[in-house]
C-alpha cells in the first residue's frame, strides 16, 4: 500500500499539486518548485543534474525543511526519484550549514 505522501510520477510536462499537509499558501509554492525540478532534470538535463541547478532547487528545498521537519520524511515517501535526490542534496546541505556553525 502506498504512503499517503506518495504521489505520481512528474514527466516534466504536467505540473502535479502536491500535497505534503504544508498550509496551502506554501503548498503552492512547494508544488511550483517541485514541478519546476522535475522539468529541468527530465527535459532539460537528460537525466543527469548540473551541479548549479541541483543545488539550486535543492537549497529551496532545505529552507522548507528547516521551516516544516517533518516534510523530509514525506519528500522521501512521495515516490517521485527528482524529489528524493533533491531531498538528499538538501539535507546534506543543511547538515553542512550545521558543521560551519558548530565550527565558528
């Protein structure tokens, strides 16, 4: 049985309304974000992520999960690979974030 978070797959050429429980002015947002990666990794990058634009996505990413925790394990069960790499990618950046400001 699939997670409730689970939703289908993006093609790049259908935006999806996802729904992770966020408030609806930032599911929106999450949503054109979400959509926006899964174009460029299917019709723009053949599969493979230019560094810059994966980290790109994946910083506004990283900004909602520190605002909302609990929507990293929701990004990884929605099913969908682009959203877990850039989930990934987020939290690793975080983690970083956290290590320079331990470091100071």
């Amino acid at each position: 049985m699939p997670s409730k978070w689970h939703h289908p797959k993006n093609d790049g050429g259908t935006d999806v309304d996802y729904d992770f429980g966020l408030p609806s002015s930032e599911r929106a947002a999450l949503s054109a974000l979400l959509n926006e990666a899964c174009h460029v990794f299917r019709r723009h990058a053949d599969g493979h992520w230019k560094t810059h634009d994966k980290d790109a996505h994946a910083s506004l990413i990283a900004a909602q999960i520190k605002a909302h925790p609990g929507l990293t394990h929701r990004l990884l069960q929605s099913g969908d690979r682009v959203i877990q790499m850039l989930t990934y990618r987020a939290l690793e950046m975080l983690e970083r974030q956290d290590r320079e400001t331990k470091d100071v």
